[in-house]
C-alpha cells in the first residue's frame, strides 16, 4: 500500500493531466448541441456543392418557418373574438327607464307627446342593447368578427365596431333622437341615461384563446412526401425554393432519426473520440516540444481552460443566433498564448480550437478557413503587445482578412456581390473591437493563473521599481554591472531570436542577492579595503555563493515571476568559484573538496538563461583587461564560453553551436566599442 501511494505521489504530476483531460473533454462534449449532424452542408441561394443527392428513405416536406408563420397569422387575423352577455341588464334598465321617465321631462309637455318621447327611450334602450355595451373599452380591430354568448349559447355574430363602447352611448342617443325628430329633448334623455344605462357584454379571453389555440393546433406542418430513391438535388444545382425547403426537411428528419434514444450512447461517443483526440494532439504537441509548458500543470490548465471558454462562448452565440458567430473574437486565444508563450503554441492551441468548433458551426468549412487564415495573420502580426499601437494595426489587419476573405467566399458561391450580406462585415468589425479586450484580459490571467507577459516585464525592466532603486542605493556597482549585462543580453539575444524583454529584466534583477552582503563583492568595494582578506577561503566561498540563494529569497519577498526567478537560480550553473578554489588548494596544499566551491545550479535550461549566463561571465571578467586589444577581446570571450561549454553548462538549454557562434561574436563587437582606446590628440 505504502509503495502504492509513493507511485501515486511520484505520478501526480501526470494524473493531473489525465484528470484535467478528461474534464475539459466531457465539458467540451457537454457544451455541443445535442443533436445528429447532417454531412452535408448548403445554404439557401448557393450552389448544392456535394455529389447528386437521392432520398435515403421516405419523409414528408416540412414547411417553412415563414410559411407556418403566415398560416399561424392568417389564422390569428380571421380568429373570432367572444363576448358574453348579461340579458338581465336590459330588462333592469327598462324597468328604471320607465320608472324614472316622467321625473326626467317638465309637467307642461302634453301627455301625446310624453308617449312619443316614451317610445323614443325604448327605441335608444333597444339600439344600445340590440349587441350589447361593452363593460370596457377593448382595443380590437374594428372589423374583427366578434360572437356574442348567452348561457354559452350563440346569440349574435357582428364585427367589433357595432359593440357599443360606454363613450359611444350619447352619440347613440343623438343619432335616435335625430330618427325620431326629437333632437331637441337631447339633453333630458341624455341625463335620463347617464345614470340607467348599464354594461351587459363582458370579453371572454379564455374562450376567444381557446379556439384560437384549437385552429392553431390544425395547421399541418407538412406538405407532401419524397419516396426513397428519389432524386433531391443535383450537384451545382441552386439550393432554392423547393429544392433548399426538401433539404431542410431531409436535414431535420435525418438529424432526429440519428440521435434517436437508441444511437445517443454511440453519437456521445463519437464526439468523445474527436474532442479526446484533438486535446491529445495538443497534450503530445507540448509533450514533444514545449516540455517546459508541460511540465508545469498550471499552465497547461491556462491552456485548456482558454480552449474550453472559446467553446463555452461559441456556443452560447450558436444556441442564442448563428448569424453573430463572427462577432467571437477567436483571435483572442492565439494573442494571449503568445503573450505568455511563444507563437508556434498559439497557432497549434488555434488550430485545434477552431477543428473543435467546426463541430457546432454552420458552414464548418468556411467558418474554419476564416478563422484560421485570421489566427495565421494574428501570429505574424502581434509582436511587443505592450506597445498600444501595434495591438491597434494587428487588429485592424485581422479585420481586413476577414472581410477580404468573407467578400472571397461569398462571391464564390453566389457568383455576384449584388446579394452580399454587409450587416456581415458590422459582426466582423465588432470582433474587431471584442479582441481589443485582450489587454486587461492577460493582466486578468496573470493574476489568477501567476503568469507573467511582455506587459509585465516592460513594467519590470523600468529601473525606477522600488528593488531596484534599492539596489542602486545599496549595491552601486552591481547595479552598474547588471545594466551592462541587460545590455549585452539583449543584443544577443536580439541576435539569436530569443526573448530580448524577458533576458533584459532577468539580466537586471539576476544579481539582488548581492545587497545582502555588497561590500564583499569587487565592484562595491570602493575604500580599497577587501573583507575577504579576513576570512577563509571556504567562508568567502560561501558567501559569494550564497548570493544566488540571497536573491531568490529577495525576488520572492518582492513577488517577482518564476520566470525571472530563473534567471537568477542559473545565473552561475554548477561552475566554480576558482579564485577562491586555487587559494584553498595553495593554503591546504592536498585534495579539497570542490563541492563547496561549486554553485548550487541548475545548470541554465532554456536559451534566454544560457545567454545571461555568457554575458554575465564576460562582462564581470572583461573589468580585468589591461590595455585591451581586438585580439585580446576576442580571445578573452572565447575562453571564457569555451570553458563554459566544456563543464557542460548550456547541456540543458535548447541553444545550438551555431547560435553560440553568433553570441559570441557580439559579445567581441559590443566589448570592442566599450573599450577602444582614443587616440590622443597633441596638446
């Protein structure tokens, strides 16, 4: 059991990586619609691109979306509106109409004409209730055929305008009066009414919504059948009309046919397979040539993380409207990796986001090639993201591809331009401006993930950081030291394609453990007095040695990133401090130990920290030229990095002889100009 568990803790490292594999798959795997996918692809208009399509079984032909539409509002339109009515009402008013008439007319008008104005009233009470006065006022159409019920019983059928509204009951007592010559009593039956007249037609929405749903739920989805073996389209033929709603029918039938109950487990497992395969080709790809990024579990979970967000929001644009899909600034993922990494594992990381979501994109092989020539353009674009302007130019450019390359794919299948979509080239100028959010979101990153971009190095490299002011102040001549080794490995590694920002704040920073101990270092000492001349060689040693653990301990209080720390850590490899070495020798006059002359290491491990190494050694060792000569220089840096190269330092950094060669003679050029001699001029 206990060798079990030291197994399991020696491969942690590796079971983490299968567990995060498996995670990000299945979530990936989660995220695509869960639905078939037809082979083919086409779209309205364009040409049918694939081989003549036969039916490969009997389904009916849907209609269209439009066409339902139009059905479900011919239908909505030429719906019924039900009332229902209170037949007491009337009756209630005609009783206090004949109670409360005679009050309403002065005593003077002749009992005839009472009579004739009695009848009058009753012709005004049978025109407002003949349909029936509404309880409120609805805002129907006015020609819309309204049903009045009576115990559920149809009663009537009319439009919605003869329904009288409460605000249209005086003009119907106008319009009565006027029929029957008794204009002038128009204000005594108006006053009469105001307080008789009573609503009895109140709107039945539920019922009017229940027949309506009930003649919805006959419209037929479908018109007419293909029979199996049936000729759908022909290829180059315009997928139109009949021929584009057939393929949707055949499209929407096959789709629900495959991801029956029956075939999800092996549809599911099928995506399984390509998400697991694509995820494994970009494992290998690190695994092979990134070791550095492999080894380290949290940026590999910065890199599939990054992976599985782009799916996460392709996704959500998919499900919500597939027309928005470019405004997914894609180009985002390739920007970001090469901030924290390098270009090669950007386009790779690219590559194999975009195969992934080829899976869930309608037209997969456009939406692809766009998004791929889009990542290329990125790579080669983007150099020194922390200069604001040239984010700006390489977004500007990545625009221009899409658009370019969109224009190019549309006129190759509509063969015009006259239909051309321009709302298109807004989405792509938005995801223009979406990938300009790539500048808070690396500082986001380095915070949550440790990782540390140009942005943060040019921040870095300011010799204003209170570190190293405080080196300054305390360690003036280790100061001066690393400002000539920042610029000598920058030239070099300018030189050999390196990381010239990264070396530059390595070189600055790789000496701070120094301000521990500043005057038992030569370059501080400036009274002449040595304080190694009162210590033994094995303590001097040690505290000479001791200034690479000093300032890892320093870079670490200060919060400075791994990747600088790493400069100081190699800085010195496992090489010895000789001077110290032969002095011991000479004093012990027999063996001694070269272990505690020797430097912890590592040894350097990538190209950046090989060329600090060289850099640091000649400039340190060039302080002892006298009367230095172009020869003298170059053979003076080659001995010095042909010593390094024979105690194996650079065995574990990934720099070749030839770069080596290419170092070495800047380091001979930058040495001769600092320290050609001028020619003296008489006085």
């Amino acid at each position: 059991m206990k060798d079990f568990i030291n197994k399991l803790y020696r491969n942690h490292s590796l079971i983490y990586k299968g567990l995060l594999f498996i995670c990000t798959t299945f979530l990936i795997v989660y995220l695509f619609p869960k639905t078939g996918k037809f082979k083919y692809n086409f779209e309205r208009g364009k040409p049918w691109q694939s081989e003549n399509l036969y039916a490969p079984f009997n389904f009916a032909i849907k209609k269209s979306e439009d066409e339902i539409a139009k059905e479900k509002k011919t239908i909505s339109d030429h719906s019924f509106l039900y009332f229902n009515v209170d037949a007491s009402i009337e009756n209630e008013v005609k009783t206090l109409y004949k109670d409360n008439f005679r009050a309403a007319f002065p005593d003077s008008i002749p009992s005839s004409e009472l009579n004739t104005l009695f009848k009058a009233g009753n012709e005004i009470i049978k025109e407002l209730y003949f349909y029936g006065v509404l309880t409120e006022n609805y805002n129907f159409p006015s020609d819309k055929t309204s049903v009045i019920l009576e115990n559920r019983v149809e009663k009537h059928t009319t439009k919605y305008s003869n329904l009288v509204n409460q605000d249209q009951v005086t003009s119907i007592i106008n319009k009565v009066l006027i029929d029957q010559n008794e204009a002038e009593y128009k204000n005594e039956f108006t006053s009469l009414f105001f307080d008789l007249v009573q609503p009895n037609l109140a709107y039945d929405q539920s019922f009017t919504e229940k027949v309506l749903k009930e003649d919805l739920d006959k419209i037929a989805y479908t018109r007419g059948s293909i029979e199996k073996g049936t000729l759908i389209i022909s290829k180059g033929e315009i997928a139109e009309g009949k021929k584009y709603q057939i393929l949707e029918s055949l499209k929407s039938e096959f789709e629900s046919q495959v991801w029956s109950s029956s075939n999800y487990n092996w549809i599911l497992f099928a995506y399984i397979l390509l998400v697991s395969l694509a995820l494994l080709m970009l494992l290998l790809f690190l695994r092979k040539y990134r070791i550095e990024v492999f080894e380290n579990n949290t940026k590999v979970t910065f890199i599939f993380f990054n992976i599985l967000l782009m799916v996460f929001i392709t996704t959500l644009v998919v499900n919500y409207n597939s027309k928005y899909i470019y405004v997914v600034p894609i180009c985002i993922l390739p920007l970001v990796f090469k901030a924290f990494f390098d270009a090669r594992l950007g386009m790779f990381a690219h590559v194999i986001t975009v195969l992934l979501l080829g899976s869930i994109v309608p037209n997969s092989y456009e939406y692809m090639f766009l998004q791929i020539i889009a990542g290329i353009v990125t790579i080669l674009t983007v150099s020194e993201l922390y200069k604001r302007a040239n984010l700006f130019i390489s977004v500007g450019q990545i625009t221009l591809i899409y658009i370019i390359a969109y224009f190019a794919f549309f006129v190759i299948h509509e063969g015009s331009v006259e239909t051309i979509k321009w709302e298109t080239f807004i989405w792509f100028i938005l995801c223009g401006l979406a990938t300009l959010f790539v500048q808070p979101l690396i500082y986001i990153y380095e915070k949550l993930f440790g990782l540390v971009s140009d942005v943060s190095l040019l921040e870095l490299s300011d010799t204003n950081t209170r570190l190293l002011k405080e080196l300054s102040n305390k360690a003036p001549g280790t100061f001066h030291h690393s400002l000539n080794v920042a610029n000598l490995a920058e030239s070099c590694a300018n030189e050999v394609g390196a990381n010239a920002m990264l070396i530059r704040v390595g070189a600055l920073y790789h000496d701070i453990g120094k301000m521990k101990n500043p005057t038992y270092f030569i370059e501080n000492q400036s009274t002449g007095i040595n304080p190694h001349d009162e210590l033994s060689s094995k303590e001097s040693a040690r505290i000479i040695i001791d200034h690479v653990i000093m300032g890892i301990e320093i870079a670490k209080k200060y919060n400075l990133p791994d990747r600088v720390i790493d400069f100081i850590r190699t800085h010195h490899g496992t090489s010895m401090v000789y001077y110290f070495y032969i002095k011991e020798k000479e004093f012990q006059q027999g063996d001694v130990d070269k272990a505690d002359f020797c430097y912890p290491g590592p040894k350097p491990f990538s190209k950046e920290t090989a060329i600090l190494m060289m850099c640091d050694s000649v400039e340190a060792a060039s302080k002892s030229l006298k009367e230095p000569t172009s020869s003298k220089i170059d053979k003076f840096v080659e001995n010095i990095i042909n010593k390094q190269i024979e105690e194996e330092q650079f065995l574990n950094a990934n720099i070749t002889f030839k770069e080596i060669q290419s170092i070495k003679k800047v380091l001979k050029h930058k040495l001769a100009n600092i320290y050609h001699l001028r020619i003296e001029y008489p006085e």
